[in-house]
C-alpha cells in the first residue's frame, strides 16, 4: 500500500498553486500525490476518480466566490477533510465556513510550511474522529430501534431525566 497523502489543490491562480506546492513539499509532510483543479467543476471529476485525503480550497474561483465555494464542493467532501486558503482575511466567512464542514481557515498570507502541515494532520485527525462519532451514533440509534425497551439518560449535574 502507498504511503502518505493525496492532495487536491482547488487554486485558480498558478502563481499560488506553485507557491503553495512548494510550501507542501517542504513541510515534512509525506505526500503520495497532488491533483489540482481551477474550478469546482474540475474537482468534481477528480474527486469522482481519484482517492482524495485531503482538499485545500480557494475561495475565489471563476464558478463560484466566498462560502460558495465550499457549499458547491460540500456534498462530494463528506468524508473527506477541507481546508480554505484563501486571500481574505474575513472572521465571519470562516465560522460560516467552520459551520458549514470545513476543517481549517487559513490565510495565505499568513501561511507557513509548518502551520500548513500541521493544519492538514489536525483536519484529518478531527474528520477521522467525527466519522468514527457518525458511525458510533449510527449504531445507538440502530440498537435503540430494534429494542421494545426505554433507554433513560440522567445528567448528574442537573438532575434531568432524558428519554432516548
């Protein structure tokens, strides 16, 4: 089996992708292989070939601007983690973003080799842990169907008595 990361760069701008390929090489991170598409359209069929590990999205493309960009990507990155990069430094689009499903929000400008590694081992880590969350859910709800019985849940530090 391969080692390391597959990466797909969704960068209009060839003067950043070649930037932020650099900055990727360099981080010490073990990268398998990169994908780069200029439009949301164009990571729709990558994504669709190939096996992704990670997305690192610009904001700012010619099919779509801002939160956009992620809400269009959204329904094929369920399980796969998403990081935006982007050029704006704008808090509320990034909560939007975080609310949303995105990982990270970094700045480009702001970006260094380490932050950039770190904030892709961290995005998958929390996207592992939030599908073994979805799976684990997944199977309470399976086992609280199939059983006649109540399940009670009691917060010990209020008192309240809930039924599942």
């Amino acid at each position: 089996m391969d080692s390391g990361f597959t990466i797909l760069t969704i960068e209009d701008n060839p003067s950043d992708l070649f930037l932020l390929e650099h900055m990727l090489r360099s981080s010490g991170l073990e990268i398998r292989k990169f994908y780069s598409a200029g439009k949301i359209r164009d990571a729709y069929a990558l994504l669709a070939e190939h096996e992704i590990d990670v997305v690192l999205l610009d904001l700012t493309l010619p099919d779509s601007f801002g939160i956009h960009s992620f809400i269009y990507l959204k329904p094929v990155v369920q399980k796969i983690p998403v990081i935006i990069l982007t050029g704006m430094s704008d808090t509320n689009v990034a909560l939007e973003a975080i609310k949303e499903g995105a990982q990270d929000y970094l700045v480009k400008g702001e970006l260094t080799e380490g932050l950039l590694a770190k904030a892709i081992q961290y995005s998958m880590e929390r996207k592992r842990t939030l599908e073994h969350l979805r799976v684990s859910n997944e199977r309470f709800n399976m086992v609280v169907k199939a059983t006649n019985d109540a399940i009670w849940d009691r917060d010990l530090l209020t008192g309240r008595i809930f039924m599942v």
